[in-house]
C-alpha cells in the first residue's frame, strides 16, 4: 500500500501515531490503577506496561500500514509535545472551569483529622461531633478519607448526626483516623463571571495599558533601532564596528540584574538619575512612586532593553538591499534623502514588518519587566491591589492565582490565561490581516 | 574489596533497616552547620540515616504541597514560617503533632509560639524561634532608647540632616506597619471566635484604628519630614549599616550585617505614637519544624524533629545564627545575650501573624492602601481604608 498522498496522509499517520500513544498511555494507566488495588506498585509500572503494549502496537501497525513505518521517526517528538505541550494546555482548559487551589487540591485536609473511636460495618464512632470536627456543614455528600497505618480509603458521608459518621461503603481495615478532603469541583464559568465583574476596576484599564504599553514599546523601540541602524549601515562611519558592538550591551546583559540596577538608578530622593537632574536644576521626578510618570520610566528602560534587537534586525535587512540600486539612484541624480524615502525605507517595510509583529506579541506578555521595575504598581487609588497603575494582564493573572486568592488559585489563573490567550490571538489576527504579513511569511 | 563489598553490603543492611529520612532546609552558613551536626548526632543515637537537603526558601511551601502526597517531599522541614501553617495544613501535607508531645514540653514554650503553631485547634508543628520587627538604634547617635513619642521625635528630627537621617524603615510593607494599626486599637488583623479560632469574617485593620494608623504613618511622611519618598528595605538598611541612619525598623534577620558592619546597636519597642489606645506591638513571626504527613518513616522524623526543639540544642542553634528561641529554658540560658534580651521585651508586645490562608488576601490591599496614603500629601485616608476593607472583604467572602 502506497502513502496516501497530500495533507490527507500527514493527518491519517498522525492520527494513527498518536492514537497509538494515547492507547499504550491509557493501558499504562488502567494497569497501574488495577494493580494499586491489590500491591502498591511502583510509578514507573505504567511506563513498562505502556511500553509492551506501544512496542507490539508499532509492529502490528507497521504489518498493517507498511508505509508508516518511516513516521515511526516522529515518535519520539510527538510523546514529547503530547507530554510537555498538549497535556498542560489541556490541563488549563480544564482546570480553567474548577476551583482548583492549593486548598481546594483533592487531597485531606489535615486540620480535620479526628481520631475514630468506635467502628460497626460503613458507621464511625468519632471522638467529637462530627460538624466541629470536619467542620462541614451540612456533612451529608462530602468526600472524606478514612486511615489507619498503611491504608486509606476515600469514602463519602451518607449521614452524620452528633459524633456518628454513616459512610457510603465499607472500610476494609480497622480505621484509625478520619479527616475531610478538600475536594474541587466543576464551576462552570464562574471563573470567568468573577474576572468580568472586576472589569471595571481591572480588566478594562489593565487591557487598555497593555495595548499601549506593547505598540508604544515596538514604536519606540523600532524608531530608535532604525535610526541607529542607518547610521551605523553607513560605510563612511569610522569605528563602525566599536559602536555595533557598544551599542548592543545592554542587549547582551541579563535583564533580570540590568532592570534591578534600573529601579536603584530611578529611585526618587537616593537614585543617580535624581541627583543628576538635580544637578542640572530639574525637580525630581517621581519615577517609580508616581502613576503616570511609572509608565514612562517602564517604555524608558524598555527601551533601553530593546533597541538592540531592533538595530541589529535592521542591520539585517538593510545588507539585503543591492547597492545597484544607490548606485542608479545617485546616477539619476537624487539626494540622499530622497534615495532614504524611495529606496531604503520601502525596502525594509517587508522584512521588518514580520519583527514588529512578533515583538509586539512579545512585549505584550512581557511580565519581567513589569514585574521587577514596578511590580505593576504605584498605587493607583479605585483599582485592585492586584491590577495597578502598570500592570499588564500577564502580571494581573500572576498576582491574581499566586497572591491574592489564596495563594494557589490555579483555577482562576487558568482561565485569565484563557483570556490572554484569546485576546493576543485575536490581536495578532487583525495584525495579520492589516498587514499582510502572514503572506509575505509564506 | 571483598572488605569493601561487605562494609558496602553491612551498611546498606543498616540503612535498611533503621531506614532513611530526608530534611529541607533554608537555612544557610553557620546553621546549616548546626542542621548537619544534629543530624549527625541523631544518626549515631538512633541508627537512622539523615540527609539534609537545602531548598530555597521561596520554594518550599510550593514544592511541598505539590510534592508531598506523591512521596516526593522530605520527611520534615526546618523550618517554616507560621503563616505557611493554614494553606499547608488544608493541602493536608502535615502531620498534626499534638499526639506526639507531651505537656511538660509544651509548658516549656512560649504561649504566643504555640497559639501560632496551632491552627484549627491542633498543633501542626513545633516552634523553634521567633522573630519580629523593633525599634533598632544606633548606639553613636542615641544613648538611651525613646520612651515617649516625643522624645523619639526629638532625636529623629535632630538627627535628620543633609547627610545622616535619624529615622527610616520599609514604610510601604505592612509588615513593618501593623505595630501602628495595633497602638491603635487592632488588636490583630482578624479578631477571635470564641473558641479563640480567628474569624476572617471579622476584620480589624480597618475602620477607625485603620484610619488613624493609615495617618499616622502619613504624618511620619509629610508631618514629621522623616521619612522621605523613595525609601525602601533596601535604602534603609543600607543607611543603618553606613552608619548614616540614628533609628530604623527592622527585624534580627538583619542583625548579621549591622554585627559585621561594626555598628554599636540597641533594640527597644517603639514608643506609643501619639493619641493610641495601647502600646506599639509588632507582628510575631514563629518558625518551626513540621512533618510530612505521607513520610514513610514518621517516627524517626517526629523523633528528630523534637531532638531538634529541645531547649538545649535551641541553645547551640542561637550560638549559630543568632536566631531568639521561644523555649523558656533556651530564652533563660541566653538572658545575657543582648539580641535575644532586646527581643524578648519586644516578643510579649507582639501578635502572632495570622497563620490561617484568608491572610494572602490581606496583603495585597492593605499594602496598597499604604502606598496610597504615602502617596500623597492630600490623599483621602477615609477613603483609602474603607476602598481597603471593601476589597478584602470581597475577597474573602467569595
């Protein structure tokens, strides 16, 4: 049988391929849960398992689809992208619809433990009532988990009433303790209903800052790289390369250390830009402790940051340009001006177009910066705690799962990346179709 | 080799037997010297092997959590802070501990240890030491610590020149502030139920105690001229340690420093602010050992972790580090010690930081609302507070 041809082929092989490693993955599991029941088998028992049913499956795959057997190549690659790639998005998607949380985790919650003191069949005597002990109310539907050295069991509350538990099977063995699980459970979109209620003191003026902050980053950033490149493109430049090479430290820095030093050289009574411009007879000026002045001093070290990269990029294109070109511009008799406006720049707009796109992509969820020159504030009164003067969405969802609710709110934070992720999408999309670029890419 | 095979194969058989167990620590330098000699000294009582792990601070309560119910966790960690203690006692990684001690160790500790290692009424681990901001003093500028406001106003303002500053600290951290919001009238961030659990329903930083304290630390800004823009941990302790500053904040993590930068330093509790009900308390902050609650070998570690809170090795480990015990027995071998004398009179002063979860809720706002008054000079503290306790509230009550 021959390859079936064209886009056809490439989906039935990685169809095939990949149903192949969700089964071995899936009998792997099966077993694994199987054998828990009677030995407590080690973790890499779904490894070996998933193997001896992978090897054998490939074999009889390649007999009944010879041609495959060239895609076998690609297995490695695609268990490492269904592992590292595909399973955490899935995991967001559905954790985005929990609430998921370091307290809301599936595991019991060891504040609750109470000693058992009676047993009789699926009835526990607890040593204290049942309410103030678990601390559920009502207790009725809740999962708990009953143990003793060596076993556990998870069981759900089918009656409490005073210190007797009624659970909903048997327990096995001779209970010691009992304590409540913290389960998480399915909330639909209300993860979502609480980010729009905060629209208003969050999302909006958050969403609106990040627009500007990314397209004016990209603006300044492309002028200046444009600019510097010219002129270092201009081979009647002596030290041209000492310049190059001047210019592009700050790129070469780590910025995680460069954007510390920053805030040091920003602060407001002790920083060197401070005292310099006090020197100079200027006021100082409230970099860092001041809503708006926050903002410029971020596009600033961006700035700073960021150049480079666009320099470079425009060193790039500009060797593609053929002197012919100049040559017969200058024979024409036209200024250098008029050769920079009808030659050099529509000759960049191509390749450069692609660069502007991605970094605003880039910048738009550019959360180091942020977080390590302001940390998103100052303060700005009649917003959030969590969604400051400068914050970006990036950030917003980083305090919002990691430091406000409750420290771990995995949930939540799931579905503001959901967010994010539509809206760069969308705005990438738009970029896209505006300029063009996607076919010139092509 | 043969030999070698078998003193191999006898040591292997040993550990086997006695079994193994793991420790995480943050600790650094001198006390994880300390930390590994206890461990030694344990394996050669007890036939137990033990291996010291360090993990960076920052990610161990994270780690733990995630790692713990799939056997990937160490089987006790030194130490934890006590505001850890809710989130982690609900993730359901630690071991209640109240089984394993006995009550003439508890009477050994200091009650505010214990209230702060308990959560939801069961001990969760075992304190070792404490810490909390005071009023630390250069020695150079100010002879006898301030016992009234206005004497601390005077020496501050003295001392506030073109090149020395005679009164900084973290004004935009809540930690460093809550000392203001209880001399005026919060007693804690959340109050108590009465079976003394704390009620995140009931929030006490706000209202009139927040209010005045919001503008008390606004008038340390732009009525007393003391503590200008811009000044954070970092300008603040550098100054203290250039000898540059008279009277800072702080807390005996940055004792070390100042020890080594050869300044002559007092620790006293700062002076009531003018028109507070009670006197300036800090936040206390107890850290200590937990277990594991899914460790394979929970006797060992729980033995090790109480050879590690004894009274007598508390004393070693301050020796180490400098850290202030909160085991009377250790507190009375030490009394001598200045740092740890200087502490204990600012220790009693204290509340213990709330250890139950609905406290990350809390940060945020309330240092916002810090930052916003100090903002400022017209900024609206009425406002600020009640947008504070608006949002909290929300927060907590979802």
């Amino acid at each position: 049988m021959r390859h079936p041809p064209g886009l056809k082929g490439f989906l039935l092989a990685l169809g095939l391929l990949l149903g192949l490693l969700l089964l071995s993955t899936g009998a792997g599991l099966l077993a694994y849960f199987l054998l828990e029941v009677y030995l407590a088998p080690p973790g890499w028992t779904i490894l070996g398992v998933a193997l001896l049913v992978l090897l054998p499956g490939a074999v009889a795959l390649g007999r009944r689809f010879p041609w495959l057997t060239d895609w076998y190549y690609f297995l490695p690659a695609l268990s490492f992208l269904l592992v590292f790639t595909l399973y955490p998005v899935g995991l967001t998607l559905y954790l985005a619809f929990t609430d998921y949380s370091g307290k809301r985790n599936g595991f019991p919650d060891r504040s609750t433990e109470t000693r058992v003191v009676g047993q009789e069949g699926p009835r526990l005597l607890l040593e204290a009532p049942v309410r103030e002990a678990l601390r559920c109310d009502p207790c009725q539907g809740e999962t708990v988990e009953v143990y003793a050295e060596g076993h556990r069991l998870r069981a759900r509350i089918a009656q409490a009433e005073g210190a007797a538990l009624l659970l909903d099977r048997v327990p096995p063995f001779r209970a010691g303790y009992v304590a409540k699980v913290n389960a998480f459970r399915f909330v639909g979109l209300r993860n979502f209903a609480f980010i729009l209620s905060q629209a208003s003191q969050a999302l909006l003026p958050v969403f609106l800052w990040n627009v500007l902050f990314a397209a004016s980053t990209v603006l300044l950033n492309a002028l200046l790289g444009l600019v510097l490149g010219l002129i270092l493109n201009n081979k009647g430049l002596k030290l041209r390369n000492f310049y190059r090479t001047v210019l592009i430290v700050s790129w070469a820095l780590p910025g995680v250390i460069t954007v510390q030093v920053w805030v040091a050289l920003l602060n407001y009574n002790f920083g060197a830009i401070n005292r310099l411009l006090g020197v100079l007879g200027v006021y100082p000026i409230p970099w860092l402790n001041d809503p708006d002045w926050a903002k410029v001093a971020i596009l600033l070290v961006n700035l700073w940051l960021g150049f480079p990269y666009m320099m470079t990029a425009t060193l790039g294109a500009l060797s593609t340009i053929p002197d012919e070109l100049y040559e017969a511009a200058k024979v024409d008799g036209a200024t250098p001006w008029q050769a920079l406006f009808g030659i050099t720049l529509p000759l960049l707009e191509k390749p450069m177009a692609p660069i502007l796109l991605s970094s605003f992509a880039y910048n738009f969820n550019n959360f180091y910066i942020i977080y390590l020159l302001t940390g998103g504030g100052p303060a700005q009164e009649g917003r959030l705690a969590t969604a400051q003067s400068t914050d970006i969405l990036i950030s917003w969802a980083y305090k919002t799962a990691f430091s406000a609710e409750g420290q771990s709110a995995y949930g939540l934070g799931a579905a503001i990346s959901l967010l994010i992720f539509a809206i760069t999408v969308a705005i990438s999309l738009v970029n896209f179709r505006v300029t063009g670029a996607l076919r010139e890419v092509r | 080799m043969r030999q070698t095979l078998a003193v191999l194969a006898l040591g292997l058989s040993l550990a086997l037997a006695q079994g193994k167990i793991t420790v995480w620590t943050h600790f650094g330098g001198p006390e994880l010297e300390w930390l590994k000699a206890q461990a030694q000294a344990f394996t050669k009582t007890s036939g137990t092997q033990v291996e010291v792990v360090e993990v960076p601070f920052g990610d161990i309560k994270q780690k733990f959590i995630l790692g713990a119910p799939q056997g990937q966790a160490a089987d006790l960690v030194v130490s934890i802070p006590h505001d850890w203690l809710g989130e982690m006692a609900q993730a359901g990684v630690l071991e209640p501990m109240g089984k394993y001690v006995t009550q003439s160790y508890l009477s050994d500790l200091q009650p505010v240890a214990v209230e702060a290692f308990t959560f939801g009424g069961k001990l969760m681990g075992l304190p070792a030491f404490a810490e909390s901001v005071a009023l630390i003093y250069n020695k150079k500028y100010v002879k006898e610590p301030p016992k009234t406001f206005e004497e601390f106003l005077d020496l501050a303002k003295r001392f506030t020149t073109g090149s020395t500053f005679g009164f900084l600290y973290n004004i935009g951290d809540p930690y460093f502030n809550f000392g203001f919001f209880k001399a005026f009238g919060a007693e804690g961030v959340f109050a108590k139920d009465a079976r003394g659990n704390l009620d995140p329903s009931r929030l006490l930083i706000g209202g009139e105690a927040g209010e005045k304290a919001l503008q008390f630390i606004k008038d340390l800004r732009f009525k007393y001229n003391l503590v200008p823009e811009g000044v954070d941990y970092g300008v603040a302790d550098g100054a203290f340690k250039d000898g540059a500053l008279a009277m800072i904040i702080n807390g005996p993590w940055a004792l070390g420093d100042y020890k080594k930068a050869k300044i002559d330093f007092g620790i006293a509790p700062f002076p009531t602010p003018p028109g507070a009900k009670v006197p300036w308390g800090p936040f206390l902050g107890v850290q200590g050992v937990v277990v594991n609650a899914y460790s394979k070998n929970k006797t060992a570690a729980v033995n090790f972790a109480k050879t590690l809170v004894s009274g007598r090795n508390l004393v070693s480990f301050n020796q180490a580090g400098g850290r202030i015990p909160v085991s009377k027995s250790a507190v009375k071998a030490l009394e001598r010690d200045p740092v740890v004398a200087g502490f204990s009179r600012v220790f009693p002063l204290g509340t213990p930081m709330p250890n139950i979860p609905e406290m990350g809720k809390v940060w945020g706002p309330w240092g916002n609302a810090i930052s916003l008054a100090i903002q400022r000079p017209d900024s609206n503290v009425r406002k600020i507070v009640e947008d504070m306790v608006a949002e909290i509230k929300k927060a907590i009550g979802k």
